[in-house]
C-alpha cells in the first residue's frame, strides 16, 4: 500500500491524502500534487509552522493548507526545506516576520522596514532554501575562463545574505526615527547585490550554456576522430594485404624463373654431353667406290685416267 500525507483546509474538517515520493532517499510530496487538491494554495503549515514547498513526509500528521487569500503571519520553519527542488533565485512569498519586534515608523517607510523584516528571514534560512547554491565540490565542465566569475558570483551571494542579516540585526536593534536614512541606504544597497547577484546567476546560466555548446562541439571532434581512426585502421588493414598479395606474387614468379632456370640448365647439360662423346668416340666412315667404265681402262695401269 502506497504511503499518503494527510491535508486538510484550514477552516474545514475534511482531510485530503496525496501520495508521497520518493526522492534522494526521502519521502517527499510534490508541490504539483497539492495544487493539484487545493487550487490557489499559497503555503502548508505543519501545526503553526510553515513548511517550504518541497515539503518532508509527516507520518500520521496533518498539515493545514493556506490559501493566497489568507492573511495571517507564519513562523516558517526552514529546517526542513530540500534546497534542490527550491527554483533558484526564486524566493517564498509566505515568508513574513512578526511586526512586533521592529520598531514603529511613519507610513511613508512602513513598506521598506516590511521588505527588511521579510528579507530579515530569508537571512537565517539556508543558502539553499532561497535558491543560491554553494560551488560544487566535483569536477566542473566550465570552461577554466569562467572559474573566476562562478566564484565572484558565489562571493556575491555570499555577502548579500549577510547583509540580509546586518540588516536584520539592526532592524531589531532601532529605536528612533534616527535610524530610517541608514535603512533606507541599507536597503538600498540589498537592492543592488540582489541585482548583482541576479546578473551573475544570468552569467553563469549563459557560462553554462556555453559550456554544453564547447562540449557538444567536443563530442562531436571526438566522434569524428573516431571516424577518421577507423579509416586509418581500414586503410593499413588494406597496405598489409596489399603487401602481402605482392610478397605471395614475387614468391611465385621467383619460383617460375626458378623451374625455367633448372630447365635450361637440365638442357645445357645435355647438349655437352652430347658434344662430349661426339669428340669422345671415333664416328666410322663409310666409303663409297663407284665403278668406272672400262673402255679406257688400262690394265697395266688401272688406277690412272
């Protein structure tokens, strides 16, 4: 049986269940799901609590679900936000601060000490929880250029949480009408490490994009040379047998000139031996008297004309 999370309305009795997720080795609820149940909700508390929106599983629990048309203060608890599934730069709007620990100031500021003591939160939140991310500790795939301005824009995130919490600070500490122009030049300068830090999150974003752009390209080289390696291959592959088809044809005609040169040779031999024993042996000579006619044949004399 799949595991559920208990909701319910605030103002109503009837409980809804949503199936939970597992995620990193944790049993979450998706935002979706709940927009899914409750049209138009803004956050989930968990008793006075208020729990971000990738929320931790609450076994045997019920959460209250608060609509955008409800107006109340919550204390947020932001120990138990998952950092990963938080948009970055992208901050929670249930997020408020109760207005009795700031001190009371005229209409016309009343919207910039509001803006601090929301921001004042933020500040004890993790870095996580409100979308800037730490530097990661593996191998990154940005080109070297780009170390340098990953790590400013890390700095300058860095130094406007801290400023979020000297703001706060003295948010708590103010007591007089004294305070409001260092406010409002503190808020003012939060203002623009924000903005900062919004065009570095832009930077590394198009770094990024760069950086899959040179790493597609790389892969790609590399494809081809693999390509041009097996040509390569193909090719030797080829010489070899090319060279080992001449060397197989040199050997026959080797051995063709070869058996001619023995024939010749064989013949050679015979033709001297055949000279040999013609000046070896005497050949016998036959000779041939014809007998002549004997009307001037003179027989005291047979052997003249």
């Amino acid at each position: 049986m799949d595991q559920t999370q208990s909701f319910r309305l605030i103002g109503s009795s009837q409980i809804r269940r949503i199936p939970i997720q597992h995620m990193d080795g944790q049993n979450v609820v998706s935002w979706e799901s709940i927009e899914q149940v409750f049209p138009g909700v803004k956050c989930v508390k968990n008793a006075d609590v208020a729990v971000p929106r990738c929320i931790q599983y609450f076994p045997g629990v019920v959460l209250d679900v608060v609509l955008s048309s409800t107006s109340e203060s919550i204390p947020v608890d932001s120990s138990v936000g998952t950092p990963s599934m938080v948009p970055t730069a992208t901050l929670n709007p249930a997020l408020t601060v109760d207005q009795t620990d700031a001190p009371a100031f005229t209409s016309s500021e009343d919207k910039s000490i509001e803006d601090l003591k929301v921001t004042s939160a933020l500040a004890d939140m993790p870095i996580g929880g409100i979308g800037i991310r730490r530097p990661s500790t593996s191998p990154s795939i940005l080109p070297p250029s780009s170390s340098s301005k990953v790590e400013t824009a890390s700095k300058t995130a860095l130094s406007f949480i801290e400023a979020l919490k000297r703001a706060s600070e003295k948010a708590k500490d103010s007591d007089g009408p004294h305070h409001r122009k260092e406010f409002n030049a503190m808020m003012h300068r939060m203002f623009q490490l924000q903005e900062a830090s919004d065009a570095k999150q832009e930077e590394m974003v198009k770094l990024q994009r760069e950086s899959d752009a040179k790493q597609d390209e790389m892969v790609k080289l590399q494809r081809a040379s693999d390509a041009k390696q097996e040509e390569i291959i193909r090719l030797q592959d080829e010489m070899k047998q090319l060279a080992l088809d001449h060397h197989e044809e040199t050997k026959q005609m080797q051995q063709r000139a070869l058996d001619q040169l023995s024939v010749l040779h064989s013949r050679v031999q015979a033709v001297l031996t055949q000279t040999y024993e013609l000046h070896e042996y005497p050949i016998p000579r036959l000779f041939i008297v014809l007998p002549q006619y004997p009307s001037g044949w003179d027989i005291l004399e047979p052997f003249t004309d």
